[in-house]
C-alpha cells in the first residue's frame, strides 16, 4: 500500500499508520481534526464537511476540535473511518489525488501548523509497569532484598495524576518548586527542584468506556482502547522522596505530563504485537489476558543542551520490556466499578529494560546521582539543568516502513521566585 503522497521508508507516517491529532492552521482559527501523512495534515474536520467521509451511523465526530467523540464511537466505526482515509490517499484512487481545488483545502504542511492535546482528557492514571524500573527503584532505597513491595508481581501498581497539567509536545515545562526533605537541623526546605528527572513512558486512550460499577472484562479491554501515544511523565525525585510517604506521588508529579500530538491507532500496531515477559506468580482470573497483547516498539530519550543543534541519546528502551500489558491496565483499573471514559488517559509507567543503555529515568541513568553522564558538548548531567530539552522518539519497525510517534518534547525553564 502506497501513498499519493511520497513517504519515505525511514519517515514516522506512511499510509500504514496515519494517527491522528487536533491542529489549529493558524492560534486564531478553531480547532480541527486531521491525521499525519509524511510531512502533512490531512484535514478530516473539512473533509466530514464535504462528506468525503461518512461514519456507519451518520453521526459526525470531527467538527467538534477534539477526538473524544471519534473515541467514544468504538472500534467497527475507527476501522470504517480508517479504510476510507487509506483509499482517498491511496496512489492508485484519483478522487483526491487529482482534485487540485480540494487538495488545497485538506493539505497542511506540519511545520506550519499549531498541534494541540489530542483529546479533552478528563482523568489521568499513571501506572508503576516495569519490573526493571520497579527493581532498581527499590533496589536504591530499599535494598536489593527488598527492592519489590509484595504486592507488585500481583498486581497493576498506579496512582491518578493530574489532567489539567498534561502538555502537547513544544510546549516548555517551568522548574517545579516544593518542599524537601529535612536538613540537618530536622526542618524540611523549601525552594526548586534540584533533581528533575523525564521518565519514558507511553500512553494508551480509553474509546468507549463503561458504565460506574460495571467493569470491564479484559477480553474485552481491546475493544475500548483507542490508540497511543509517547509519554513523558516529568518528576521532581527531591520533592516527590520527602512527600510520596503514605499515599504516593503529589506536587513531584503533577506539575507537567508531555504528550507526543499524534495517536497512533492500534489497528496500525496489530503487526507488531509480542508477547511480553513471563508473568510469575500467574496473575488472578480477572488479569489474565490471552494472547501477545505487547508491542516491539522501539523507544529512545535523548537531551538537547542549551546551544546544541541535536539531542545526545540518553536511553535506548522498547515498550515489550513492560511486565503488566494495557489490557491488563484497563481491566484492573476497572475491576472495582471505576468508570473510565472516553479520552482519559492511562500511562505505563517508566519503560525500563535489563541493560543500563534500557533504563528509562535520570534517576536510574546516573544512579541516583552517583554515576554522571556524559554528553557530547564535554558537559555531563545527573539530573537536568534549566534549558535542557528532553526529546523522546518511538517508532515500530514494518518491513520497509515504519510505524512512528513523532515525538514528545519540553524545554526545561528556570523556576517562578517562590511566593
């Protein structure tokens, strides 16, 4: 299958993948739906207008400057929408390839364009996936005996995360302030981060969801998963260790969550889906899914200094080292009646894999501080510094394609003076 539209075989977006995002063509001009295909928009909002696409039940999703009503429609809609984007841009259908007025209309270049959040995402759960990221957490401040807390080979570990902080990849992100852990005279500090950290992680949207006090069954979790995204989940590590005793991460967390502007839907992925690790102790009935339900998607992290023309890669991780899968995810976040919905988000956690190129933080890269890293401008880091840009890359490899993320990326600006 190829494209009217020339993609390389390197590029994030051929006519195999075409994820979708919101874009405004110009800050003034409302919101509009389109997918990517190689360097382009293909605008679906006005494509809807002129009824070049047409859902099964009549209803329209695209006008609204948000996916969540695509999400919500459900998977036999997606694909009805997916095979009519794939044969208008198909290079062997003339309907849009030779109708100059109309290609006018529905082409925008990338590069000219503003992206927003793909969605109006109401609830946002970050999950603790990685064995190796769970491993060498604890291994750090608990001790390789105790690295794992008992709980974590039987279960799907999260915590809720904050949707009003989530940003669209370009978007800068302000050095959190907060307090830390007490001094030597025992009083806790205030003032900014001084270990700011990335974690790589991905991020699946929720399609259609169910109804409060009905879960959903993991057979059928496939059905309610729209697409996914690159995530980076941003951690203050000082201020999130003095404050995450009982319940968990807070202001270390909430501060900001980047995005990638682009869902890839699963549909493209269905090529690239493995198995992931061996799952000991067997989950209970109610986690155990059937089949490979992890993908080969490969993952990389890479900081920009001030002043540098290209990232440094950092980490070099894939999204089938994760212990607990998305289905997995979605049915235990569900098992209790919880309601998710159309466009929340739910994100894997940390992708760490077995080698130290694999580990998906700052905090494990330089191991809590003690080992720094070395960049390519004779500048080393173990945590960022204000004008560091984190820029995260992932792509699954087709066999002369390849099925891409564009990327998440955020520049890290100096803190506000503390109130």
């Amino acid at each position: 299958m190829t494209s009217f539209i020339p993609v390389p075989s390197d590029h994030d977006f051929p006519i195999q993948n075409l994820p979708y995002g919101v874009f405004r063509a110009t800050p003034a001009e409302p919101a509009r739906v389109g997918v990517a295909i190689g360097d382009y928009i293909l605008d679906l909002t006005t494509l809807e207008e002129a009824a070049w696409l047409q859902s099964r039940s009549g209803a329209s999703f695209f006008r609204a400057g948000s996916l969540n009503a695509f999400m919500a429609a459900g998977r036999d809609e997606w694909r009805h929408i997916r095979t009519q984007i794939q044969a208008l841009l198909s290079a062997d259908e003339p309907r849009l390839r030779d109708n100059e007025a109309m290609r006018r209309r529905v082409f925008f270049e990338q590069g000219a364009v503003t992206m927003e959040l793909p969605a109006l995402v109401g609830d946002y759960t970050d999950f603790y996936s990685s064995r190796e990221h769970a491993t060498n957490v604890g291994t750090m401040f608990r001790g390789k005996e105790n690295a794992l807390m008992p709980n974590w080979t039987h279960l799907p570990v999260g915590y809720h995360g904050r949707s009003s902080s989530l940003l669209v990849s370009g978007r800068p992100v302000r050095r959190p302030s907060g307090q830390t852990k007490p001094g030597e005279d025992g009083q806790p500090g205030f003032g900014p981060t001084r270990l700011l950290d990335f974690e790589l992680e991905m991020g699946f949207f929720v399609g259609p969801g169910n109804a409060l006090g009905h879960p959903i069954p993991i057979a059928d979790t496939p059905e309610h998963i729209f697409g996914m995204v690159l995530v980076n989940d941003w951690s203050a590590r000082d201020i999130q260790a003095w404050e995450y005793v009982p319940l968990g991460p807070f202001l270390g967390k909430n501060f900001a969550t980047t995005l990638s502007p682009w869902v890839v839907p699963m549909d493209a992925l269905e090529p690239f889906r493995v198995s992931g690790p061996t799952q000991d102790p067997a989950p209970l009935p109610y986690l155990t899914s059937t089949g490979p339900w992890s993908y080969d998607i490969q993952l990389e992290v890479g900081i920009r200094t001030p002043g540098a023309q290209q990232p440094d890669v950092v980490c070099r991780s894939n999204f089938r080292y994760l212990y607990w899968n998305v289905c997995q995810q979605l049915a235990h976040h569900t098992v209790n009646g919880c309601n998710a919905r159309p466009g929340d988000l739910m994100a894997s956690g940390t992708i760490s894999g077995p080698e130290p190129e694999n580990f998906g933080s700052m905090l494990e890269l330089s191991w809590r501080g003690e080992r720094p890293i070395s960049l390519a401008d004779g500048t080393s880091r173990t945590f960022l510094e204000d004008g560091d840009s984190v820029v995260m890359r992932g792509w699954a490899q087709g066999d002369g394609y390849r099925i891409g993320f564009g990327k998440a990326e955020g520049t890290v600006l100096s803190a506000v003076p503390s109130p």
